[in-house]
C-alpha cells in the first residue's frame, strides 16, 4: 500500500527488453535505503526490486504491466514518480493507493491559474472507472483531489511544490499518464454495476 506523496523523482538510467518483460534500472536518492524485494511505487505502478548497483536499482515490469501503464513508453534519462511502501502506523498524508494502475489516460488541458496549475485528462469509458469533485486519484502515482468531475474526464489543481518535484513539470497535451481511481469508489461502482 502507498499514500500518493511522492517522495522523490528518480531517472531512468536502463532499459532492457527481456521476452515481453521490461527490466528497468533507476537511479535516485532512495538508492541506498533499498533492498532486494521491496516494494516502490515508479509512476504510480507497483514494481519489485529485483537488483541493486550501487545508486541504481532495477525492477522488472512484465508484459501486461506494460500494456496497461505508461511504462512501455519510458525512454533513458526520463524522470520517473518514486514512492516507496507506506509504513504502518505512519500519518497517511494522502490517500490509500494499492499501486495497480487501472487504466491511462490522457492530459487535454493545462492552465496556469494565480500561481497553480489545472491540468485536465480524459480517459477511455469502457472500464466504468469513476470520479466525484473532491474525491481522490492517483495520477502517475500522484495523490489528488479532483475540483471538476465529468464522464470520462476531470481536473486537478496543482501547487507549485507538486508541479516542481512531480513528472507534473513535463506534461504538454497528449502526455499519456497512469490512473489509478479511488479504491473506495471502484467497489462502490462494482456493486453498483452488480445490482443493474
């Protein structure tokens, strides 16, 4: 389980195709806090440490990982999301975040506003995924609140300390995010699917 708080962007040192798995190796500030089978958030998408180098480590994502998430599109010298797992009894500054991604979507809109940012993204309907103002959501790993929910499509403001040490800084229109909707929201949804 995360919280959304980013604690640090990493970058992508190394990618390597491995039959249809990814093996990608990051360097951050995390590095040496690291150990082998630890759970950190890249984007918003759980991964497993696998390796480390020094102030690199790799984590494996498999095919379908890659077929749901931004991960496929990372290129060497990206910055990546970075949050490792949330430590129990800890103040939980964001919201709960399993770190499985339910579908991307795509940013349509930014706006500078008084000193924030809005940024706007729409996603593909067929997953029933939902949203309400003031509800949460993960965007590449990024605890938010939503302020303008529609179908298929909602904003999020953004402060400048999050637009600063966030992937926020290098969105433009058409940058493809992860998305993860509120947990609480997704069963409600189930259920309420289940019930028609």
């Amino acid at each position: 389980m995360f919280t959304g708080i980013i604690e640090t962007l990493g970058e992508i040192k190394q990618l390597k195709k491995d039959g249809g798995n990814l093996h990608i190796t990051v360097s951050s500030s995390i590095t040496q806090e690291l150990k082998i089978d630890q759970s950190v958030a890249h984007n918003g998408v759980c991964l497993t440490v696998v390796a480390l180098h020094g102030d690199t480590y790799t984590v494996t994502a498999i095919e379908e990982t890659l077929q749901k998430t931004n991960l496929g599109q990372l290129r060497e010298g990206d910055p990546v999301n970075l949050e490792r797992a949330m430590i129990l009894g800890s103040r939980l500054d964001g919201h709960l975040v399993q770190g499985h991604v339910d579908q991307t979507g795509t940013c349509i809109a930014i706006d500078q506003k008084d000193g924030s940012w809005f940024f706007t993204f729409e996603y593909e309907p067929s997953k029933n995924n939902v949203t309400i103002e003031k509800g949460s959501i993960t965007i590449d790993g990024t605890s938010l609140t939503v302020v303008d929910s529609k179908k298929n499509l909602f904003s999020v403001a953004i402060i400048p300390y999050t637009y600063e040490h966030t992937r926020f800084n290098t969105y433009t229109i058409g940058t493809e995010v992860n998305l993860e909707f509120d947990v609480i929201g997704k069963y409600v949804s189930r259920l309420m699917g289940l019930q028609q």
